[in-house]
C-alpha cells in the first residue's frame, strides 16, 4: 500500500485470527519490557525520544488506553478508567520504561534506540 494512503487509513479493523485459520492457531503470550508512545509525524525532522516518568505516562493515557467500547461490559462505552484500570496502568508505567517518539517517522532509528534500551 502507499505510504501515504496507510498514514490516511482511519477505518482500521480487528480480525478475528481464530475464526479464519481455526481454534488454537494462535496463542498469545508476551512480556512488557517498555512501553513506546508513537507521537511521530510524516513531516517532523529528526528523531525526538524522550524517556517519561509515570505521571508524565499518565498524562499521556489517552494515547495507550485501549476503550473496548461495547465489548467491555463492566462500563459504559468510552467512559473513564475505573479505578482497577488505573491501578493496573499506575503499576505498568512505574514497572516499565515509558518512552515517546516524535518527531519524523523513522523506524530504523527508533529500533536502535528501543534495542538499546532493552539490551541495557
């Protein structure tokens, strides 16, 4: 796809992995090692990446909150975190570094820069 057109795409879509390839195919497991907020521009210069503390990671929770919307049950679609979530993003941003990337779009370099992070 064009570059250009991808950055454009609003109408993202979820698939449903099992419902295509079958039950069991897929198996999801993962550590949280970081935390990279991409706040980046087609049009910025350079590569800005600057290491946040959690409240600054807080101000910041509109941008990795994930709103199930009508699958989340236990709320109203789009309301504010309950008290549990924010309790489990309070521990995430204190556990785990929490950088954000502006700037240009520049994968390359922000794969050093996440390498790096880490590798140390």
């Amino acid at each position: 796809m064009d570059p250009a057109a991808l950055w454009a795409l609003e109408a993202k879509r979820d698939v449903d992995l099992e419902q295509i390839y079958g039950p069991g195919t897929v198996e999801l497991s993962a550590e949280t090692r970081a935390l990279v907020l991409l706040r980046w521009r087609r049009d910025g210069h350079g590569l800005q990446v600057d290491r946040l503390t959690p409240a600054g990671a807080l101000d910041r929770l509109e941008i990795f909150r994930k709103d199930l919307g009508a699958f989340d049950l236990d709320r109203v679609p789009g309301g504010p975190p309950t008290a549990a979530e924010m309790t489990g993003y309070r521990a995430l941003v204190a556990a785990v570094p929490v950088l954000e990337v502006t700037a240009r779009v520049d994968f390359r370099a922000l794969g050093g820069v996440v390498g790096t992070l880490l590798a140390g």
